[in-house]
C-alpha cells in the first residue's frame, strides 16, 4: 500500500529535492549501466529486484567511464551532475533514472533512494532530482556478537537493510564468536571462520558498509579469563572481568588477538581497542608494585597508548571507550595519548539538550537540590540514581574552571548540559564519536526501549554534529559482559537502526517524529501510517513489573499489533516477533502479579476461603503451563534467525525467572 501522500516519502529525508513535470512509465524489464569502478553495484540491484516486482536483466553493462554512475531504463537520462557538497545526485526522468556519486557507497545510497521511490510510485515514478549528503561522516552501528548471534545467513541479508537505513559501517564485537588462528581454544561452539569473517566484510563492501573490528584489550574479558589456561591473567583472583596490564603473558595474548582480527579486516580504516569500565586496573599487587606511587589512571593511559600505538603501527587509527577517561578526567594525561585517536563517549539516559547530572564524569554527579523536597509534585521529578556522596556543589574551584564553561545553563547545576564532555574534547583538539543506546543492558531481556533509544539517538546526533565528531555509533549490546544473560533479540533493532541513520543524516528533530513514525511504518513494514511508532510508545510505558500503580498498557498494544498483521506486506517475521515478545512480556507481567497477590494475602492465608485457595492455585497452575508454552514456542521462533543455542538461551531468559519464583512462592504460601 502506497503512503497517503503523493510526494516522495524518503527515509532519511533528503536535503535537497527539486520536482519536475513529467512521469516515467516503468517497463517490467530495466537494463542497468554502471561505471567500471561500480561493478559491484549488481549485486546490490540483485536483492532490490526481489523485493520489487521489476526485472533487472544481470549482469549489468560496464562502460569503460571512470568514477560512480549508474543509468536505468532503455533510454536513460545523462547522469546528473554533483553539487559541490552532495555525495550523490539521482535523477528521475521520463527516459528513465541515472546517478552520479562521490564514492562507491554514496551511490549505493542512490540506488536505495531509487528503490524507495519504486516502492512508493511502482510503475509511475514522478520526475525529480535529488542531491544529497551527510551530516555525520559515519553512521555505525554496533554488533554485538557475545550473545543473540545471528545466523550466518541472517547476518549477510542484514546488510541490505543497513545500506537503506544510510548507515555505513558496522562496529563488530567478535569476543569467542570468532576462531582466532592463535587461540582457537578460546572460540565458543558454533563461533565464525576465518572465512566466515572474509565473506561477510566482503559482502559489506558490496553494501558500501566498513566493517570495523572491536578488540576487547584489558576489561570485558570474561570469556577469555573464565578459562582455566588464562585465569591466572587476571587483575584479581576473584574478578575474571580485567586482565593485569603488567602481567609478562598479557600484552603477548593481546597482541595475538590485535594480529589475527588485523589479518581479517586489512582494508579497515579503524579498529576499537575497548577499554571501558576497568574498574580496577593497577590494583593488583604486582601493578601496585610497578606504578609507585602514580595513580592507577597513569596506568590506564600508559597501556592504552601502547595498544593504540600498536594499531596505528598496523595502519589503522585506534578508537576506544571513553568512560574511564571520563571518570579521571585529566587533560594532561589526556594530551598523552595519538593525536589519532578517537575517543567514544557514551550514554544512554541522556534524551534532552540538558540532563540531571553530570554522566560519566566521576561515575556521575548530582546537585544537592534533587535530593531536597521539592515544592511542586514529585512526579514531575527525573529519576536520581544514588551517587555516593558525589555532588555538583562540592566539585574543587580547578574543576569547575574546567567543567563550568562545558556544562553550564541558565538552570545549573540541577540541569547540565548533555554534552558537556563532548564540548570539552572539541575545546581540546580530540576526535570524538557520541555512542547512544539501541539495545543496551537495562532494557531487558524483551524488547529495547524504543522511544528512550530513539530521543536518546537524536540527542546524540545533535550532540555529534554541534561538536564536530566524527561518528554517530548506535550500540546494540547483545549481554552487560559475557557472563550475564542475553538482551532482547537483535531484530527488533530496526526502529532503532532507522533513527540512526536518519539522526546521522539529516536534521532530525522532535517535531519530525510523527513524520518517521509514517516513513518508518510503510518502509519497513508496508503499513499505511504510522499508528507503529504509537504502539511502541505504549508498549514501553508499560510498567515492568506488577505494582498498584497498574501502568498497563500492553493488552491495547497488542491489540492495536494485530489489527494492523492484515496491512504488513514486508517484514512479516519481524512484526510476528514484536507481537510474540509483548506476549510473552504480558505473561511475566501476570505472573509477576500472581507473585504479588500471594505476598498481598500471605499473613492471613490460613484464614481465607476455600474457594478462594482454589482460584489462586488455578491461577499459578495455569500462568506456569503458559509459561512453559510460550518458552518452547519462542524458542522455536528465535530459531529462524539466532543461533539454536542463543534462541534457546534467550527464552529461558525471558520467562524461566518468573516462572521458577512463582512456583518456589506457591510450594511456601500453599504449606498451611
């Protein structure tokens, strides 16, 4: 079904669009011309032409013309000519459509602008023209492959799906998903080749997707040193999260790790190097011992710049966390590391210009006033995680110099400015990318939170664009460490990985919200309007658990879900997942309140009815064979796209919890 309005409805929305008279009729079979240079341009017409119901008689026709051009129809146009500051120029015309680029992936992205135009119009595409560019250099987002893995097949069509969505290169976190030549001991079942990995960063090239690698190179390292062959690397006996910095065997395993994910990425321009939240590092007896009497920071620095430089050396520029950093913010140590690298900053709470407290800096700091009683209604209070004593007002006189000028506002310090460490890495000279949430820890193991990562994305690209950074990256954390258990399932994604693009695109503010909504809903899912993007709000302002505030607001979602399953023409799998996850979160959501009803008569069981004994243990009886269920069939589900193992994994997560508390509940409440 076509949009409601005629005029082109593009995502992202490009900058510059001029309309013309005329309409071209579409033949059912469309020979295709590229330059020399843009060969592998068939490929990405291949897996359009099996989405829309036209021809594209392969392989296409080289011309010997040097450069980025495509041309389609029998009688195509000439190839329009680039603006100055355009990365392509599409052009649509009676004769057919033709398009000239900067780069080989900026015409990949006309033929996805093309493409959306054949799935608005069909056959009757309207004359226009289109110049086009980016707002942020790289739109990256982040895959996470330490749980939640994609099938090999399920990762290659992901591709075609970030190219449209303008996103142009993918941040790939291996961990023991990968088998290293040096160490295939540490590889976990099922982990990808060598050849896997060619494959896969070959086909995003054809995509005009980078791959980049991300090394876990100090902390994170749970899946290496849970291993008895490495524990004794570790900072702290206990603690498998941090390998020791000045242990002789751990710069030799690392370098091991840098030199085989090198060997597979050659052509990368960056590789990540990690390095975020080492909590401990140079606090074990031997670092003690080797710092004196530097702080532990000085040792964080000193071993990031000899990875970073190791890197370099390999011929590719380092990127790292920045959180550590930001706790220790020290602009002399800071000054230390390659002028290269590129310092990522992230946070996830931030869906404003300002923020309650400074995040990040010092693990986060907060004025006094949020934890005054307020004169006005509590509920219109943000939420104040405890600080540990750490407050905006007791910040020392060299710091505020330091911080003021970056976060202050007309509403400081109970409001600071979002980007107030952004500020301050521009004002130093630094390179800096803005990390925001997609799918991140706290969100559980059901469903990202969609409209807190989406404002969360919008502010982050403000935040990237205003401050000069380099990257907008859209992190998708499949588990909080290797250890932990799974996050939602990475499909659901999309809505997401949509925002990013559009944010890194183009100017993207609130008020266009209802406008993705609609672009969103007919692109992805063919759907008429956007009622998707309503859904999604209501489905996260459902509450979590069972509360006497009742905030439930998932049985009119999934209303609202299949009322429009008729009108879904593309990504039918997808939308089936959404509905079958708030399914399932609406189960734990009765049986988290048959576990508070249980507390609620607890003290005087043995003084109730009968009857009502009897409707309470039907209730347990049945929510707990649902429960049983609904694991199998999401299991099943998740099998078409995940690893069997991590679909597995993933639905114990989801309801194995609740349904073994309600039943330890029951056997107590019901020993009377």
């Amino acid at each position: 079904m076509k949009p409601t309005t005629d005029a082109p409805s593009l995502l992202p929305w490009p900058k510059r669009i001029t309309c013309a008279d005329g309409i071209w009729f579409v033949r059912s079979s469309l020979p295709l011309t590229v330059s020399a240079d843009a060969g592998s341009l068939t490929a990405v017409a291949a897996v359009s032409a099996s989405e829309i119901p036209l021809r594209f008689p392969l392989p296409a026709r080289i011309v010997e013309e040097r450069g980025w051009m495509f041309q389609l129809g029998p009688h195509p146009p000439k190839p329009p000519a680039r603006c100055s500051r355009a990365s392509f120029a599409l052009q649509v015309s009676p004769q057919g459509a033709s398009a000239t680029g900067r780069d080989y992936p900026s015409l990949v992205h006309a033929w996805m602008t093309l493409r959306q135009l054949f799935r608005q119009y069909g056959r009757h595409l309207p004359s226009l023209e289109i110049h086009d560019w980016p707002d942020i250099p790289w739109r990256v987002y982040h895959l996470d492959l330490k749980g939640t893995r994609r099938t090999f097949p399920r990762l290659l069509r992901l591709l075609p799906e970030l190219a449209e969505w303008r996103i142009n290169a993918v941040l790939v976190e291996y961990e023991d998903h990968l088998i290293l030549p040096s160490h295939p001991d540490i590889a976990a079942p099922e982990a990808l080749t060598p050849q896997q990995v060619r494959t896969f960063v070959a086909e995003a090239a054809r995509f005009g997707i980078t791959i980049i690698p991300l090394v876990q190179t100090l902390g994170h390292l749970q899946y290496v040193l849970t291993k008895p062959a490495y524990a004794s690397l570790r900072e702290h006996p206990e603690d498998a999260s941090e390998a020791c910095s000045t242990h002789p065997a751990t710069w030799p395993l690392i370098r091991d790790f840098l030199n085989d994910v090198i060997a597979l990425h050659r052509d990368a321009p960056f590789l990540h190097i990690g390095l975020d939240e080492t909590f401990r590092i140079a606090t074990c007896p031997r670092c003690v011992q080797y710092r004196k009497k530097k702080p532990p920071i000085a040792r964080f620095v000193e071993w990031a710049r000899q990875v970073a430089t190791y890197v370099q050396n390999c011929g590719m520029t380092p990127l790292m966390w920045a959180d550590i950093l930001a706790r220790h913010l020290d602009p002399a140590l800071l000054e230390t590391l390659p002028k290269e690298m590129v310092f990522c900053g992230w946070g996830y709470t931030e869906t404003g210009p300002v923020h309650y407290q400074l995040g990040r800096y010092r693990g986060g700091l907060v004025s006094r006033n949020w934890f005054r009683r307020p004169l006005g209604r509590i509920d219109l209070l943000p939420p104040v995680p405890w600080t540990q004593g750490r407050w905006i007002e007791d910040l020392s006189s060299i710091e505020r110099q330091r911080l003021e000028p970056f976060a202050r506002n007309r509403n400081y310090p109970e409001w600071v400015n979002s980007d107030f460490l952004q500020r301050l890495y521009r004002k130093l000279g630094l390179a800096h990318a803005v990390a925001t949430g997609i799918r991140v820890s706290f969100h559980g193991p059901f469903h990202p939170r969609f409209i807190t990562g989406q404002l969360n994305t919008l502010q982050g690209a403000r935040t990237c664009k205003r401050n000069g950074g380099l990257m907008l990256i859209g992190t998708s954390w499949s588990r909080g460490h290797s250890l932990a258990a799974c996050n939602s399932h990475p499909d659901l994604d999309a809505y997401g990985i949509a925002t990013l693009g559009a944010a890194g695109w183009a100017p993207f503010a609130e008020s266009d919200l209802r406008m993705f909504d609609q672009r969103f809903a007919f692109h992805y899912y063919g759907l008429p309007d956007g009622a998707i993007g309503d859904l999604l709000f209501m489905a996260e302002r459902s509450s979590p658990r069972a509360d006497h505030v009742h905030l439930q607001y998932l049985p009119p979602v999934l209303e609202g879900l299949a009322s429009l399953r008729t009108s879904v023409s593309r990504h039918k799998e997808q939308f089936d997942l959404l509905r079958a996850v708030l399914e399932a979160r609406l189960l734990q959501f009765q049986m988290q309140f048959a576990l508070l009803e249980m507390e609620y008569f607890h003290a005087r069981r043995t003084r109730l009815p009968a009857e009502v004994k009897k409707r309470v243990a039907e209730d347990v009886r049945r929510l707990t064979a649902e429960s049983e269920k609904r694991r199998i069939q999401l299991a099943r589900l998740y099998g078409r796209s995940l690893l069997l193992r991590d679909a597995n994994e993933l639905a114990e997560t989801q309801l194995a919890y609740t349904q073994t508390a309600l039943t330890a509940v029951f056997r107590q409440w019901n020993k009377v």
